[in-house]
C-alpha cells in the first residue's frame, strides 16, 4: 500500500521540477565570438565588444536577471584555426557567433552554424557571395562589398576615368570584391583594364614585381583592395618606384581608412607617403552616444587598456553584440528558457581526439534568427536594421583624402544621393533619383600636390615609346614611306599625324616602324591586325576606315575622304559640228519649233484686220507672218502688234522665249568649256557584267570588296603595284593581257590622273570612306587625335599640308574630267509652254467669237438693204462661208463705216 502512495508524489514531484525548470529564465546566456586577435580590425574589435557586454550586463532593460557571456576564440587568419575555434564556442551552448572578419573564415563558420542552427553575426565580413539564401544564419553588420564597389565605380566615373588597374588579395575578399567592382564598372560601360592579384602572405618582393609589370601599362589608375596593413607597404614601394607623382592616381577601399584610423598620434607621421591618395570610409552619423564612447576610449587608451585607436569596424563590433543582445532578450521574455539538443548523426561519429557528439543543436535557432531579423535600433554606427538578404541597410561611405600627413574628408557617398558635401542622413531623394549633375565633392590634392584632376592614362613614356606602324608603300610614295632604309618615314599622311600630334594636350612619345619590304605595298588588313594583336600601339597612314577594320580597331576622325572609283580608257567627244543641238532634246526641239509655227499664224490672225503690216498679197503676209515669229528670238522684229490680244500674247510668249534662250546658253556654254568623255563602260553595274578583267592596287582593300561584297570572280580581279602598272594595263586592253578598268580609291585616282589625260573617272565612287589613323581598342588617345584632326580641318592646316605634298603642279581632281552635263528636257519646261499654250488658245478663240458676233450683225444689214433671193440652201450655206472668210479678210475700219453708229457693236477693247 505505501508503494502505490509513494509512487504517485514521486511522479508529482519530478513533474513539478521539470516544469518550474521550464519556465527558469536561464542565469548566464553564453555568445562566441571567433576573430583574429592581433589584427587591425581585431585589436579594436575585442575591447568594443567586451564593452558592448560590460553595458548590456549593466543595463536594467536588457536582460534582466540574466548575464551575457563572451567567449572569444583566436582564428590566426587561418580558415582550419578559424573553424577549430568556432567548434569550441559551440561546444560551450553559445547562442549566436560574433564575427569574423574574414570572408574565408566567416564561409566556413556559416556551413557550422548552418547545421547547429546558431546565427552567425560579422562585423566586418564583406564578401558580397555571402548570400542569406545560401547561409541564412548568416548576418552582417557591415556594409558588403557589393555596396562599397558601387561607390568606387561612381568615383572613378565621377572624374572621367574609363580604365583602372586593380590591386587585390588574392582570396574570396578580394576577388570576390573586385568582381563585384568589374560588375559596376560595366554598367557604366568603363573597365578594369588589368588585375594583378597578391598572395595572402606577400611581401616587398611581391609588390615590388606587380608594381615594376603595372607601370609598363597605360593605365594610371589603381585601385587597392587588400586587408588593413599597418606598414602601408604597397604605398611605401610605390614611392620608391616613383609611382606617387602627379602622373597616378592612387584609390583605396575601407582597409586604409580602417588602417589610418587605428593609427596613434605617433604613428600619424607614415601618413607623408600616402600624399593625394583618396579612400573610402564606412559612413558612422555623428551622435552624442558615438561621442561619449568615443571619449571613453580615449580614457582607455590613455590608461593603457587598449593598444589601438578606434575604427569603423570597431563600432560595427559594439553595435553587434547590441543586436545579439536585444534579440536574445527578446527570445527569452517569449520562450523563457534556452535548450540544446543532441544531433544524432554526431552522436553516430565516432572520433579519439575530437568529441564532435559533444556539439548540440540550439533548439531555439530559428526563433532567435526571427529576431535578429527584426531588428531595428540606433547604434553607434547608425541604423541597425537587415534587410532580406540578412544585410545592413542604408549607411553609405565617407570619402576622404591624405594631403600633408592629415585626413581630409572632400564629401559623401550613398546610393540614394550619389556624391554630396552633406552627410546622407542630411539629403532627402529618393533612389536612383540623382544624376551626374548632382554630384558634387570638395577639392581634392592629388599624388604630386595637384589640383587638377589627373588624365589617369599614359599612352606612352620615354622608357616605352609608342609603337606606330607605318605602310612602307613601293607605289603612291607621296602617302607614306621609308627614306632609304633609315626607319624615317615620311609622307603625307605622316606629317598630317605630326600636326595632329602638336595638338594633343600631352607629350606622345613615338617611333615609327616600318611595316612592309619597301617593294611591294604591305597589306593594309595585316597592319590593322598588328594593332589588334598588340604589335603595333597604332597604325599611321593611307588605312581606309571599312567595317572589318572597326571591328577590331578603333580609328581616329577622317582626315581625308575617299571611295572606290573606276578608271578606264575615254575618248574626247568635245569636237563635234552639231554641239550646238546637245542642249536640248529631239522633243524639246520640237516643241520650241511648233511653239514659233503657232505663234506665227496666232499673231497673224488677231493682227490682219488691224495691222497693216499684216496686209497685202498672201505671198508678202506669209514672210511677214513667220519673219516676226522667228525675229522675236533675237528682240529685232520691224512690225509691232497693235491689238490687245495680240499683245498679251507677246508678253507671254517673250518670256517663255526668255527662260528658253537662257537656259540653252548656260548648257551650250558648259557643253563647250568642260571635256566630254567617252567609255564603253558606264559604271560598276555594266563592268560587273562584262567578263573582263579587272585591275586593283596591291594590298587594297578593294579585292576583298569586289570578291566578297560584289562576288565578282577572283579570277577576274588582277593586282597592279604601281601607277606604271596601272597605265600599262589600262593601255593594253582586256584583249591584250590588260584590264578593261581600274578600281581604287579616288585619292589615288587623282594622283594617277595628274600626269595622265587619256585615263577618266567612269561615274561616281560608289563607295564612302576615309582615311583615319588605327588604335588600339579603347585607346583614349584615339579621341584626342580624332579632336586635334578636326582642328586642324576647321584652322585650314589640313588642307595646307594637302596642297604642299599634291599641289605644285596642281591639285588633283581640279582638272577631273566630269560626266556629260545633263540635257535640258521638256519636262524641265511644260509648265511655260502649258501657260503660253492657254494664253494664246485663249485669246484666238475670243477674237473668232467677237469676229463672228460682228459678222452676223454684218449679214442682218445686208437683208434689210437688199432683195430675199431664191437659191438654194447649199448655195446658201457656201455662200455664207465665203462671205465670212470675206468678212475676217476686210479691215476692220471698213467694216466699221458700213454700220450706222447706233448699229456699230462695241470693237476691241484697248
């Protein structure tokens, strides 16, 4: 009986305890914390965080009753250390893991606390690849790296830069981060030009090669990205090589401002070697609680308590065991109490040394990760709050400037304000609002003490002159060639580059390499390709700019146009003893001799009955008739007009005769004073269907355009090497072993025409081109040959240097022979012949309904004054006829006195 009393408050008791530890809030809440002690960021990192947990243990309202632990474990900046310590913290039931600051370490710690379910909080890990969706118990307090190269890319971009060399460690920090970097730097379509990576542990050794590779580039922009380094070894070697002069422009992430900062006043004198470089900052808003920590650190450091000034990162640590702290808090007012519990496939490891059974599962990981999410304070390094990727969010960065061993803050950074002299939390915009025209930073004193901004570029050095390749041509000479094997060239196009070259804002040096045996002409794509390939800097000469050029190449702006032209044998047609018909057409000869017939019989008709030097025997009225049409054309007609509508007519008809008589003496004048020529070939249309032969210049780039873009038979096509060549070929025909034309660029043409009046221009080029000056791609030097070309075209220099290599004898092309002039066609003129057509049509059929209104009042006088007859209706109707005839045929004076004056009807209006 006393068994089955016991039992029972046995069993009452033990659910009693159980419950009442349940509902115990825990005493001590342990949190780990794995960092590399003796680091820059360390340093500041450790003695922030043991004060973050001195404060929170000593504040009523976070975690009352309950004390916060830290349990610190050195990675060494090893990954293996960095995980051996993490596992230790875990064996300890830690809640949460502070750090690190390595993105190495901090990847692997995130697989661990992954699997034990323990958020993971860095200070100052900035790989942007650490992604919530791949460790989603990882968090940051830090801005990613992401954030930061944004800001990196505007400022390159802010000053005009478009290429820069990176300078980065060669671990997931760096590469991680100038990756993010080369991905700004595309959407604003510049580049990193070169990348030049460093071993983890790299010494002078190291720097001293990378940097001695780097100057020997065009670059002149670095940007260094590497961990903080107290000895600033990168710059210190720099020096030395006479890399921080004015030249350089020097741009460093948040490691140097993070070195900088940490610095004593004694050490604040190494600043002398960072002359001009500019960096960026984590941006921390001014506070009063900023300000009183850190005149508290002051105090420390005064006393000896800590070893290094305070940084950005050590902020970032402080606040970090705040966030912790807050959602620990939090977690425990709700669930009260904090258990672990055992993993069994651990429990199945079995291992000697490493007790991983030991490790537990923090049942309450999720829930506590739900509260960090949430987390939304004000701390000493601004707004802490995460956003979905598990990121810190807002803040922006400081810019600052190194000038006379001082740190001079220019402006600020964000990505919803851009650049600005204000601090981001003073700007109110909204994001993605702001343009480059926004942007604004104070001045800056650059490498060497200059205000200007550097070009951030170098085409070339005394050391490594640009290497400029140029046509060693065996024909056209005048364009470019080599002066008896002395590596001189000269030519046209050369001096065109030399006057360029005095434009440019900057020293070029140069030496001109000859590319060709001097006995042919070199291949011009081949020369092209050479600057691709890195051979040649740039390539200087008679280079056509065509479309597969560009595509490897970038040219300079034209200094000469040009085209595909086609020259063949041609005939003299200016003598000839019917010129005089050329400037009209069969039908405009015919309208105009129609157009005197017509006028002839019109103004006889409305001036017979009036003018009398319209009367007479029919054999005198017609000379007269066709005398007065014709004579018009020369203005000397001895008979004038005297009715009204005669005269209209003439008025019309003079100045259709004036547009007509003009227009034939400007043709004709033109037909006599410019070369007619002739041809069997009539343009690239009928040459391209005839079979014969066809000749072009050795090394032009009119085969490939005749094979390929015309698909004319390559065994039509015939290279010739030299204007003798031409001139020989030309002569001896298609049927002769010759060619029936020639095709290549008129400026050549010109040349070649010069000397020679048998040989013509068939048509107009029926290609458009230039002559341009070939870069490498990319090459800013293009830009400003191509501006300094343009002034010389606009100062007219351009054209002096054309007239001094092609104009002592004359200009090419100001003798070119030109097509036939075009023949005036009636068309030209229908609309003068349709006006005068209505004119006198108009006219004569208002004169013959005058005439007959007079005639039937003639013929109603004659039946009052006279007998009715009895003949017939014919005769009649004959007789009626003749009568009118009759009538028109009288003078209208005498018609007059046959009418009374109240029967007169009205005569011509004057």
């Amino acid at each position: 009986m006393k068994h089955f009393v016991v039992l029972p408050l046995i069993i009452l008791i033990w659910v009693f305890r159980t419950a009442s530890v349940c509902c115990q809030t825990p005493a001590v809440v342990n949190i780990g914390a794995v960092f590399t002690f003796n680091s820059v960021i360390g340093r500041a990192a450790r003695v922030a965080m043991d004060a973050a947990v001195s404060d929170v243990n000593r504040d009523p309202r976070i975690l009352n009753g309950t004390k916060l632990k830290l349990i610190v474990k050195d990675s060494n900046c090893s990954v293996f250390m960095g995980s051996v310590g993490a596992f230790q913290v875990l064996e300890e039931g830690v809640v949460a893991i502070i750090g690190p600051q390595s993105s190495a370490i901090a990847r692997m710690i995130s697989e661990i606390a992954n699997g034990l379910k323990v958020p993971l909080i860095s200070y100052a890990a900035t790989d942007p690849t650490l992604s919530a969706l791949q460790f989603p118990f990882f968090f940051r307090t830090a801005q990613s790296e992401s954030y930061q190269m944004a800001a990196m890319a505007d400022l390159i971009d802010f000053y005009g830069w478009t290429e820069v060399i990176a300078i980065y460690l060669d671990d997931d920090y760096g590469r991680n981060g100038i990756a993010a970097l080369d991905d700004e730097l595309d959407k604003k379509k510049l580049k990193i030009a070169y990348k030049f990576p460093l071993p983890n542990q790299f010494d002078l050794n190291n720097i001293t090669d990378m940097l001695n590779k780097s100057k020997l580039l065009g670059p002149r922009v670095y940007v260094v990205h590497v961990d903080p380094d107290p000895k600033l070894r990168i710059f210190t070697i720099a020096q030395k090589l006479q890399m921080m002069t004015s030249n350089f422009v020097w741009l460093a992430t948040d490691w140097l401002s993070t070195t900088i900062d940490s610095f004593s006043l004694m050490n604040q004198t190494s600043l002398h070697i960072l002359q001009g470089v500019v960096a960026l900052r984590q941006h921390t808003p001014e506070s009063s609680r900023k300000r009183a920590f850190v005149s508290r650190w002051r105090q420390m450091l005064e006393k000896g308590l800590v070893s290094s000034e305070l940084n950005t990162y050590g902020l970032n640590a402080y606040d970090t065991v705040w966030a912790v702290a807050r959602s620990i808090d939090e977690f425990v007012k709700e669930h009260r109490n904090i258990t672990f519990s055992f993993n069994d496939k651990l429990l199945r490891m079995k291992s000697a040394e490493f007790q991983l059974g030991k490790l537990k599962v923090f049942d309450g990981g999720l829930l506590l990760l739900e509260k960090l999410s949430h987390t939304n304070f004000t701390g000493l390094s601004g707004k802490i709050q995460f956003n979905q990727d598990r990121n810190i969010v807002n803040g922006g960065y400081d810019v600052i400037n190194i000038d006379q061993m001082a740190v001079h803050p220019v402006g600020y950074w964000s990505n919803t304000s851009g650049f600005s002299v204000l601090p981001p939390e003073n700007l109110k915009r909204e994001e993605d609002s702001y343009s480059r025209l926004d942007q604004k930073l104070n001045s800056i004193t650059w490498p060497g003490g200059k205000k200007e901004t550097p070009r951030g570029w170098v085409i070339a050095d005394d050391a490594r002159p640009l290497r400029i390749g140029v046509p060693n041509r065996a024909s056209f000479v005048e364009f470019a060639t080599e002066l008896h094997n002395s590596h001189k060239m000269h030519g046209y196009c050369i001096d065109v580059f030399l006057e360029a070259r005095k434009l440019v804002p900057y020293d070029i040096p140069y030496r001109f390499e000859p590319f060709g045996n001097g006995s042919s002409n070199p291949s011009y794509d081949g020369l092209v390709q050479m600057v691709k390939d890195d051979v040649f800097d740039a390539a200087v000469g008679d280079i056509a700019i065509v479309t597969n050029r560009t595509k490897i190449v970038d040219f300079s702006q034209p200094y000469a146009t040009t085209g595909l032209v086609i020259v063949a044998p041609v005939q003299d047609s200016k003598s000839s003893a019917w010129v005089f018909l050329q400037p009209f057409t069969v039908e405009m000869w015919c309208a105009t001799g129609a157009s005197f017939v017509m006028i002839a019989v019109v103004i006889w008709i409305l001036e017979h009955r009036v003018n009398n030097d319209f009367r007479g025997p029919p054999k005198r009225q017609l000379v007269t008739m066709f005398l007065f049409s014709f004579s018009t054309l020369f203005k000397t007609n001895q008979e004038s007009t005297v009715s009204p509508l005669g005269r209209m007519v003439m008025v019309v008809w003079l100045f259709l005769l004036m547009v007509i008589t003009a227009s034939y003496t400007a043709s004709l004048t033109s037909i006599l004073t410019v070369q007619q020529l002739s041809s069997p070939i009539t343009g690239i249309d009928s040459l391209i269907r005839s079979n014969w032969p066809i000749g072009y210049q050795e090394g032009s780039f009119a085969y490939s355009y005749l094979a390929d873009g015309l698909y004319i038979p390559r065994s039509r096509l015939k290279s010739l090497g030299s204007p003798e060549a031409y001139e020989r070929a030309l002569r001896q025909g298609p049927t002769n072993g010759g060619v029936a034309a020639i095709i290549d660029e008129l400026t050549y043409v010109e040349l070649f025409l010069s000397k020679r009046t048998e040989f013509g221009i068939i048509g107009q080029p029926f290609t458009k081109s230039g002559w341009g000056f070939a870069f490498k791609r990319g090459s800013p030097l293009a830009v400003d040959i191509s501006t300094a070309i343009l002034k010389l075209s606009e100062s007219g220099k351009l054209q002096k240097i054309h007239e001094r290599w092609f104009c002592k004898m004359g200009c090419p092309g100001e003798n070119k022979q030109k097509d036939e002039p075009n023949r005036l066609h009636l068309i030209s003129f229908w609309g003068l012949y349709l006006l005068c057509g209505i004119v006198t049509l108009g006219s004569l059929l208002f004169f013959f309904l005058r005439t007959v209104r007079d005639f039937v009042h003639y013929k109603r006088q004659q039946r009052k004054s006279s007998h009715p007859s009895s003949i017939s209706s014919e005769a009649r109707c004959s007789h009626v006829i003749y009568s009118f005839f009759d009538f028109i045929d009288e003078k209208e004076e005498a018609i007059k006195k046959i009418f009374t004056p109240s029967d007169n009807p009205q005569g011509q209006n004057s």
